[in-house]
C-alpha cells in the first residue's frame, strides 16, 4: 500500500485547494462570488483543478456506477440479504425514470469540471510565465481523456445522451441542452481521443520510481485502451488492433505472473495448473495492492475516501448482491471432467471472484483467508478500469471480427493465441478449452462466442459484462442478439424471462431511461423513446 500513499501525498503537493484529502474537494461546490479570472491565475490552479477532476472520478456517483451499470443488468449477481428495490425492478425489467440506478448526476459534474479546465486554463498560462506550454496540453489531455471516458460509459449506458462540450461555473447557470446521438458520441470522442494521441499531449509515463502515479493518471496507453474499446462498439477492427499493438509493445505491461504446479489426473495424464501460491500472488498484487505491472489505469481509493462497494458487496447484514453462483459454477467456470486430482485442478480465477456467497475480488481481504473488510473505510482497494488481460481480448475480439469478414485462419489463429495466453496464466481447465473443426481449422463464429465467455471468465464482478454482451448483440445491425436473450435467462425472475425477451426486441430498451428530474428540467432533452410515457 505504500506507492498509494505515495501517489496521494503527490496529489496533496501539487495543489492549493486540497490541504485535507478528496473528502475535503468533494464538498465543495461552485462559488458564484469567485471570478473565474481571480481563480485560473497560475499553474497551480490548473494543477488543483486537474486533481479535482481524479477526485470526482473517485466519488460514489462516479465509480460505483463505473462497475454496477456493466452489472446490474447482466447474469453474473444475484440478490444478497438486503432487497434493493430499484434493483429488484431491474432484474424484473421495470426500469423507471426515477431508479436510482439511472442517476449520472455525478459524470456530468466531472465532466463539466473537465470542460472547465479546458475553457479556462489558457487564462493561468497567459498570466503564469513559469506555466510551459508542454504542462498546460498535458492537463488539457487528460481532461479531454477522462471526459471522452465518462462520454463512451454514458452513451454505452442511456444511448443518445446531453453531450456538453462548454463548461459552467455558476450555480445560477441551467444547463439546457437536448441529447446527441450515441453514434455521434462516439465519433467526436474518438476525434479527440485521435488527437491526443497523434500531437503527443499525453506522456506515456509520470514517473520512473513510482507506479501509482503513471496508473493513477491517465497516459498514453489508457488513451489507447479507451480507443480500443470505442473502436470495438464502431466497427473500426483494424484500428483496434493497431492501438492494442501500441500497449503490446510498449514493454510496459504484462499480465501478473501465476506459478504453476503439475498434478495428475484420474487417468495418469500430468497438468500444470496454477499453484496456491500463484493464485494468492494473483490476487494480492492485482486486487489488494494495486497498481501491477497488468494495470493500465485504475482509480486510487485511499482511508479518506474508500471506494463505495461496501454496503453493495460485504457488509454481511446489510449486503445487496452476491454471485449468481448456480449460474457461474455451471455454465461460466464450468466443472472439469478429471476428477480425482492428486492436487488441485481449478480455472484461479473462479476462486478469486467467488467465495463464501461473497464476489471475492471485491469483499475477501485475502485469497486464502475467510476475512472480509469489517469497515467500509477499509475498503482501499483500486477500481481497475483498463489492465493488459482485456488489452490481449479485445485485440483478439477485433482479429476475430476481421477474419469473420475475411475468412483468414491466420487472424483467426492469432486471436485463439492471445486468449490462450490469458487463459493459461490463470490455469484455465480442459472443460472450457476452444473445440477446433474436425479438420483442425477455426470456425470464427464459434471463437466470437468463446470470447465472450472468456471475457466474462476474466473479468468477472469488474463492470464488463453487459456492455460485453450488448457490443456483440449489437454487432451488424443486432445480427447476434441472441447473446442478450439467453443472458436473459439467467438475469431476471424466471417469471419474467418471455416479457423482458420481448422488450429486449426494441433496441431502445438496451439502454437505461435519462433521468426524470432532467426531462422534467431540461425543456430540449427528450427521453429514450421505450420509456416515454407522455403518449402512452
């Protein structure tokens, strides 16, 4: 834990405002009796504003939904001991307006503090001589970098969204303005994104000593996870494969290391699966410690400000979801057929995301114990947002998807490689392996599908799923939607599988309504068509 505490005591040195911690930030709110000129007067006020914008990023309304929206709606969490209601609409399909669940309040205050930086800093550097020019497009790339991020969650979550590009700084100022297509959306972060990359404005590193730094904030590679992941949603393989390429070889990534051990099976045949040891190593320096050498970006949680999953995934009396765990041991981490193991013969993965009715990864504070955080201030661990195993599958996802056009085993051949490659670091069983043609060719289709699996195996409980499971249904004009319908029935009340199928067959349903107080607000913002009530 000592680089986080080194990471945040390094956002304490280079600002004014924050003397106390994240805490301190997040209460305040916009003074109408501080001029925007008496503020953005020097490099430092760019700095404190920059470390505002991290620490928004941090606030409950920002990452609890980073993880529960690729959640929530997807097959992997079951109802814990405590009824959430809007949840259980959710899982029933009767999604309101008024859920919680579709508040994004707390992006959009981050993101206007974004694009108050980038309104507003050219006024610190025109007054501030010791200001270079190389800092001032450094801040304003991670700006727009941290923007275009909160820009694809929401479009991938609501579809056609406000998309402001011009900050206010008033309390009295109402922000009016009516919604952008998600298309749109993705085309002008993705122009952004570009030009970030191709002027050189983002480093690829902060510092040589001190990791929390260069995954705390945001770098060249983030930008080039973030343009993959885009790239995957508009269609754009190649260029996905290009900036996965740009991670690959860097040098600066791997994924974490798992000793390996050879057990035997019933029938004599030797297997190397992974060790106690790797799968306790596995755990502590992806999940615990932070900042791995695996990690890309992820948001640094500290005592001041713990992350806001507490109530959600531990709190044994009060705990709102648990894994769907019929559903995860039967069709995810499905059972191995050699049986009799003279040692243990199991995907590490499942023991780490799933334990004792709680999503391991996120509650357990080791991998061998049975402890869980007792407080939710204990829980520091980071939000990871992009790490090199989902860099390797989405690079794999975009080879499949040219070879589904081309018909070229050797992409095929590639993709199979870098999934094989995640997959044997975690010690992945003969259960769930890739079943080549008769002729030992690649049936691409039938890799598309694997590779959901995979990613759902990988990244299980880190707020992927959905989105997973509606980029591939999507793909060709919703040529694949029967991915979301058998996710269905595994997400909702038995009850309820044919209704919500049938929702699901309008589009528009895949996206969560715009908040009611915003079309009750905002005059110009009309709401997502399959739940505008007005004409029903």
């Amino acid at each position: 834990m000592k680089t986080k505490k080194i990471f945040i005591s390094f956002l304490m040195a280079v600002q004014v405002l924050l003397t106390t911690g994240c805490n301190d930030w997040l209460a305040l709110t916009p003074e109408d009796s501080v001029p925007k000129d008496e503020y953005w007067r020097t490099k430092e006020d760019v700095a404190s504003a920059m470390t505002g914008i991290y620490c928004g990023l941090l606030s409950s309304g920002v990452s609890r939904n980073l993880i529960l929206w690729g959640e929530v709606r997807s097959d992997m969490m079951a109802e814990g001991r405590y009824i959430l209601n809007d949840w259980v609409y959710i899982r029933r399909g009767e999604i309101s307006s008024t859920n919680s669940f579709c508040n994004y309040s707390g992006y959009y205050s981050v993101i206007n503090n974004c694009n108050l930086l980038l309104k507003y800093s050219d006024l610190a550097f025109n007054n501030d001589k010791s200001f270079t020019l190389e800092a001032l497009n450094e801040y304003k790339a991670q700006a727009i970098a941290i923007r275009s991020l909160l820009y694809f969650h929401l479009a991938r979550t609501f579809g056609d969204i406000p998309f402001p590009l011009e900050g206010y700084s008033e309390n009295s100022q109402q922000l009016t303005i009516a919604k952008t297509s998600q298309s749109d959306v993705f085309k002008t972060i993705t122009n952004h994104l570009e030009e970030i990359v191709d002027n050189n404005h983002i480093p690829v590193k902060y510092s040589n000593t001190n990791a929390a730094m260069n995954k705390g904030y945001v770098t060249r590679y983030a930008v080039d996870a973030l343009l993959a992941d885009i790239y995957l949603w508009t269609g754009e393989y190649q260029k996905c494969v290009n900036v996965c390429n740009e991670v690959i070889n860097s040098g600066q990534f791997a994924l974490v290391a798992v000793d390996k051990v050879d057990v035997e099976s019933n029938d004599g045949e030797i297997i190397s699966c992974a060790s106690f040891a790797g799968g306790d190593n596995l755990f502590q320096t992806l999940y615990v410690d932070g900042n791995s050498v695996e990690s890309i970006f992820e948001l640094q949680f500290a005592k001041d400000i713990a992350n806001p999953f507490y109530s959600y995934f531990v709190n044994s009396s009060r705990r709102y979801m648990i894994p769907n765990d019929s559903h995860i041991n039967a069709d995810i981490f499905v059972p191995t057929a050699k049986e009799g193991m003279s040692g243990s013969y199991i995907d590490v993965r499942k023991s780490i995301a799933t334990k004792g009715g709680y999503m391991w990864k996120w509650a357990g504070v080791s991998y061998s114990g049975s402890d869980v955080f007792a407080a939710s201030e204990d829980m520091t661990n980071n939000l990871i947002v992009y790490r090199y195993a989902q860099i390797l599958l989405m690079k794999a996802e975009a080879l499949t998807q040219l070879a589904i056009e081309s018909g070229n085993q050797n992409q095929l051949e590639e993709a199979l490689a870098l999934v094989d490659e995640v997959r044997n670091r975690a010690g992945a069983v003969e259960a769930t392996e890739f079943k080549r043609e008769l002729n030992g060719s690649i049936d691409a289709k039938q890799l598309e599908s694997y590779l959901i699996e995979e990613y759902s195996r990988e990244f299980l409980f880190e707020g992927k799923r959905w989105f997973d499971i509606l980029r591939n249904s999507r793909r060709n004009d919703y040529a694949n939607i029967n991915y979301l319908m058998q996710t269905v029935t595994n997400s909702v009340y038995s009850d309820k599988v044919y209704s919500v199928q049938v929702k699901y067959r309008d589009y528009n349903s895949h996206y969560l309504p715009l908040p009611q107080y915003d079309i009750e607000t905002n005059n110009l913002l009309v709401q997502n068509p399959f739940y505008d009530t007005s004409n029903k």
